[in-house]
C-alpha cells in the first residue's frame, strides 16, 4: 500500500515497538463525517506513546486516529460504527459508507501484512525477539475536576501478558518489569504491575498467534500521568522519565534473548 498510515523504522536489534493508537489523523472522508471534536478523538488515542516506542530499534508508529482503524482490535471490530464501540460516543454524522469500511480494512490489512514482514525478518536474523506494544490510559474519567480512578486497580504502568507463554517468556517479563520498578523516576519508584488494568489487545495477541516460539510481546499502559488526559498538554518531565525507565530495561531484556539462546 503507497500510502501508508504509520511511519516505519527498522534497527539492528532484537528489540520492536509498536504505537498504534499514537495517530491523531483523519483522511478526508472520516474528518468530513465525524461527530467528534478533535478534543474528543484525543481523549482516547494515545497520544505520546511515539515517544516510547522510540527507545527500540525498529519501530511501527501510526498516523491515523484510532477513530479511522482501530489496529488493536480483531478485524472485524476495527472500524467503529456505533457509540456502543467506542465508549459511547457518537461517533458519525451518517453511517459509515461500505466502501468507507472497506477502505479502512484496507488500511488494517496492509498495517498486518508489513507488521508480519518485519517480525518475519527479526525472527529469521536473531531468533527470539521483543516487541513493546505502546499504550497509555486514562485514570481520570470522573471529568477534569473530578477524583482520579483509586490507584489500587490502575497501575501506572501496567504490563499486559495475557496471550504470552509465560512458561517460555516469564523470566524476561519479570525482569522488564523488575528493571523499570527499580528506576529512579522522579525521586520515587514507578507502581508496575501484570495484567491489572489490562491483559494486551489484539495486536500483542496477533503477534503471539504468527510468531509462538520467538516473539514476546508486552503491552505496556502507561497510566496519563505525563499529561492532562483532558486538555492534552504534555508533561515533560515526566515524560521523559517514563522514557527512561523503558530504556534502563532494554540491557536486561537483550540480557534475557542471550540467555535464552544459550540454554
């Protein structure tokens, strides 16, 4: 597909990340359709989590809004139709046109199609690989003056390995999330937590299905405490600190690929 919906770069390690709900875009004929306001679109796409995938050496980072294609659901559930798929929204001034569906799978297919070529290729060079499937999620949906969600059920980072072998992959996932609790974010340690807030989505379930024996896709959540969930702005600081705790993993991930290897 020429015109591609997501940016692409290819590294020279064992190491992926994906941000597929990172896109803000509309093509012409879903901005001319929507109901929502780009404030709307925003409150539930991911803004930022490009700049997490940007710690691994290759990287699939979307354009598009998640409001067009949804990459993290089965096909099938991709395109939002009515306010029952997406929180309640509403979401089109008319229904989606057949060929706006079509065209917008179209999108999707081709997203898996690359996505499969990529993976084959870091599976054929090194093996075993990682893949960071990039997220974040809102904790304050009581409204902007409202109390934020109890932190005992959201985590501010929350690793989803619900489609993983964790027989085969526990050791590296305990070892992520070890690596990143221990950093020094802020003058504090960061709550990370498994399979809390969520178990992955279909994207880190698809590449477990094409890939059993050698990729281990984490879905990580951040919690939206680098921004304002309700306005957008960014925090910086913060940001950048959540940045670095997902560098200080990457040793201790390429650590736990040789070690694998060796055994």
């Amino acid at each position: 597909m020429s015109d591609a919906i997501w940016d692409l770069v290819e590294g020279q390690q064992p190491i992926a990340a994906a941000a597929v709900h990172d896109g803000h875009e509309l093509r012409d004929d879903a901005l001319l359709n929507t109901a929502l306001t780009s404030e709307d679109r925003l409150h539930e796409e991911d803004p930022g989590t490009s700049i997490f995938a940007s710690v691994a050496g290759t990287q699939m980072v979307v354009r598009r809004s998640r409001f067009e294609v949804d990459l993290n659901r089965p096909r099938d559930a991709a395109v939002y139709v009515v306010p029952e798929d997406a929180w309640g929204l509403n979401l089109w001034k008319a229904n989606p046109s057949e060929d706006f569906i079509e065209q917008s799978l179209a999108e999707y297919d081709a997203f898996y199609a690359e996505a499969h070529r990529v993976f084959s290729e870091m599976e054929a060079r090194f093996g075993r690989f990682v893949v960071f499937d990039m997220h974040s999620y809102n904790h304050r949906r009581n409204g902007p003056e409202g109390a934020a969600e109890n932190p005992s059920g959201n985590p501010e980072i929350n690793v989803g390995t619900g489609t993983l072998n964790r027989e085969l992959w526990g050791p590296l996932v305990d070892r992520f999330m070890g690596d990143v609790a221990e950093v020094d974010f802020l003058g504090r340690h960061l709550d990370v937590r498994e399979n809390v807030r969520f178990r992955g989505g279909h994207f880190s379930a698809w590449v477990h299905e094409n890939f059993p024996d050698s990729a281990c896709c984490l879905a990580i959540e951040f919690k939206k405490i680098f921004m304002d969930e309700w306005t957008g702005r960014f925090f910086p600081e913060e940001h950048e600190a959540l940045t670095q705790a997902i560098v200080a993993s990457l040793p201790g991930i390429l650590e736990s690929l040789q070690a694998m290897e060796s055994e």
